[in-house]
C-alpha cells in the first residue's frame, strides 16, 4: 500500500507523516553523529532511541502506523531509503530511480514502474549520497557521475545535474548471492547441453573466449558459469570496473579499478591492471569487460602465452564483436594498420559467444562462433551453436531452438591434445545415419 492511501486509511495525512518522520530522522541522525556508534551496534541504538521518542511525542498513531514509521525511518537511517524494500526483494534483479516519482524495477527480465517515491530530488541526492560516501567515491558538479560497488557486491551508477537534465538519477544492479550453475542455465533454456559440454571442454583447453551482448543480457552471469570450469590448481586474475565474479576456486587474485581522487590523481584503469597482471605470473586473465585500450593489451597477452583468457565486450553479435575490438584496439593510441589489427584478433581470439536478452525478457546463449582466421583483409567467422526463432507464442514468448550448424571447429585437434574428443552428435551429426552410410 503507498503511504499517501496507507496514512489515509488511518485517518492521518501524508503530510503529517513526513512531517513526523523528517522530525526524528533530523533527530536520530545527530544523535548517530554525534555518538558514531560501531556500525553492528547502528540498528540497536536506532530503535531504542524510538522508543524513547515516541512517548515523548505523545502521539496516539495506531500501532500498524507507527511501525511502518519505524520502518521508513531506519530504512532512511541505515539503509537507502525508500528503496531498500526492492533491494531487499530477491526477485528483482534491478532497481533504476529516474526521479523522485520514477521508480522502475527489472524481474523476470521484464521492466515495472513501481509505486515507491521520494520527496523530491534532494532526498534522491540524499540517498545517493548516503550510498557513494562510505565508498570512498565522491559525486558533485566537478565528477557529477560515479560507478561503485555495494558491499554485498551489487553495482551503482548514479548521475546528477548538470550532466542529469532532470534530477538526480540513480541505478542499482544487485548482486546474486546465490551463483548460478550451468546446470540452472539449461533448466532455463538459455542454452543445451551440448552447448555447456562444449564451452566446458574449451575453457579447460585453454581456447581464448569473448563473451559477447548487450546491456543486461547476461554476459557477466555467463562468464562466473565459464570461469568456474578453469582447473583449481591454476592461478587466476580478474581485472573488473566493480568487482562482480564469484570465483570458487582457491588461487585467485581480484584486481579493481580506482577513480581519481579530490585532486585528479591516482586513477587505475583496467588497461593499467591488465599491463600489471603480466607480472604476476597469472595462469589466466579473466576481464569483467573491455571497454576502451586494455583491448590490446588484452590480445597482446593472448598472442603471447596467455591461452585460456576470458572477457566480455558490448555488442550485439559475433561480427560485430569483432568490429568492437576493433575500435577498442585503436583506442589505445597505437597506431596500427587495420588489417594488423584484424590479424591480431584472428590470432587470439578463438571463440566468440553471444548472449542475448529477447523482446520477451528472457536471456540466451544465441550463437557459438569460431574465430577461423583471415581470409584477404576479413575475419573469418563460422557458427558452432545457433539459436533459430521460429515465431512468438500468444503470450509475447520468443519461440525457437537452440541447435548446433553441423560444422566442427578447426581448432578440435587441440580439443583432442587437451584429453577431449567430443562425439559427433554434440555438432549435429546422427549417429545412425553415420551407421547407415557405412
């Protein structure tokens, strides 16, 4: 129930509520500064400081009502305001305010405007503030946009004016506590059997992997489910913006970004971390996501006794994942010839594998592509995996199947030296027909 109907139904106006609550939220937060008490000890002394308040207010709130004012209260006091409920609610998977009255959530894949709201934009600054702060990032007119990472691990961006038109704007992807199995993502037909076989099989042969796809189509999922198949005994780097990769194994090392500080200094860049992880003897680079020159960094490292590397790029298919590259290659400031480029990434690059989020809201593995050399100046691309539509369901639902091209990779001999000989059916081949034509 939103608070306007809620406070109504009880025969008290908004407006005294937000009154009340402003009152000893002005009142608890002094408090809270001026006794800083340690962060486990915040809540305790938050509610029995309430208790302590309310009979000397005086007020005769019905119980239901003073409760939902505790709430609201400690949700603003220790957690972020109105919407910590959606935080908290393990079915959602995004949380976006674009105004004080804009409140959208993502679940099941699919975009919801919500009934929460703030005050106004200065309470949504509050609240971004509130985030940011603790995590020594700063978000004012000189730097008004910041990229950050909760403590439990979810991701923030937040925007404010001048560069946020209309207000301040915030965004919130959570973070999964629970990590996904393969086995969750076939029950959920983003992809085959066969097709988790074969990825397995490729990540433990060291081939070098480019997740590719949109915002929001899985790609960091995907890449936590590939990067559980590198062997336990070999030492692993993960270089992200916001550390996000819940890797199991043991001998693993996570690097992160740094922003400047109030000075302009002491940025560390992915490409910075990338050139620095070559010195710290890595088995394996796993990249959250190239986005600028550690590009080439990233393919220098491949080129050069990196085999098994893994990384993802923003883009909506496997050709132009390789234009992607391309344009992150040159902007590293190196002047290079395009098909020197082209060359580099036929060279390194061993597969391409593109997730996608259909029009119904559903993700999905939707092609396995080989990166199969140079042909003239052109990267030759060639389909392991495909995802074919077939239509829409009544319901919106995209329809198809998930099926292999019947064309076996060129890099299968080194499959075969790594101890793996996949059977034919896993790339379409009928066993009985085979028999037939014997």
């Amino acid at each position: 129930m939103s608070q306007s109907l809620f406070a109504a139904s009880s025969g008290i106006s908004s407006a005294d509520l937000n009154r009340l609550k402003y009152y000893l939220i002005t009142n608890l937060s002094r408090e809270l500064e001026t006794d800083n008490p340690p962060y486990d000890q915040r809540e305790q002394m938050v509610e029995q400081k309430l208790e302590e308040l309310f009979p000397r207010l005086k007020l005769n709130l019905p119980e239901s009502i003073k409760q939902q004012v505790v709430h609201d209260v400690k949700n603003e006091l220790l957690g972020y305001g109105p919407i910590q409920p959606l935080l908290d609610d393990d079915d959602i998977t995004e949380v976006m305010v674009n105004g004080p009255k804009k409140v959208y959530i993502e679940r099941n894949g699919q975009l919801f405007k919500t009934a929460v709201t703030f005050e106004d934009n200065d309470h949504v600054q509050r609240i971004i503030d509130r985030i940011i702060l603790p995590l020594g990032r700063r978000i004012d007119a000189d730097s008004p946009t910041v990229d950050a990472r909760l403590p439990d691990g979810s991701r923030v961006n937040a925007v404010i004016p001048p560069v946020a038109i209309d207000g301040p704007s915030l965004t919130v992807r959570k973070f999964n506590k629970d990590k996904l199995q393969v086995q969750q993502l076939v029950d959920l037909g983003s992809l085959t059997p066969q097709m988790a076989e074969f990825l397995r099989v490729c990540v433990i042969s060291r081939l070098n992997i480019v997740i590719s796809g949109g915002t929001g189509s899985g790609k960091t999922t995907l890449l936590n489910v590939l990067s559980g198949y590198i062997p336990e005994e070999e030492r692993i780097i993960t270089i992200e913006d916001a550390a996000e990769l819940q890797l199991q194994q043991e001998h693993v090392v996570r690097l992160e970004t740094k922003s400047a500080n109030i000075e302009g200094r002491g940025t560390v860049t992915i490409r910075d971390l990338v050139r620095n992880s070559l010195r710290m003897r890595p088995d394996r680079i796993v990249i959250g996501e190239c986005r600028a020159g550690e590009a080439l960094d990233m393919l220098q490292a491949m080129n050069t006794g990196h085999d098994g590397s893994l990384t993802t790029v923003h883009a909506n298919s496997a050709r132009d994942a390789i234009s992607r590259l391309e344009t992150l290659v040159l902007m590293a400031g190196v002047d290079l010839p395009l098909k020197v480029v082209r060359q580099q990434i036929s060279a390194a690059v061993d597969l391409i594998v593109q997730q996608s989020r259909l029009k119904d809201g559903t993700r999905k593995l939707t092609s396995i592509t080989e990166v199969a050399g140079m042909e003239g100046d052109t990267v030759v691309l060639s389909d392991i995996f495909r995802f074919e539509q077939t239509g829409a369901g009544p319901d919106g639902k995209v329809m198809g199947q998930l099926k292999p091209t019947g064309l076996r990779p060129l890099f299968t001999p080194r499959l075969e030296i790594a101890g793996f000989k996949l059977p034919p059916e896993i790339f379409g081949a009928n066993l009985s027909d085979m028999l037939k034509k014997r």
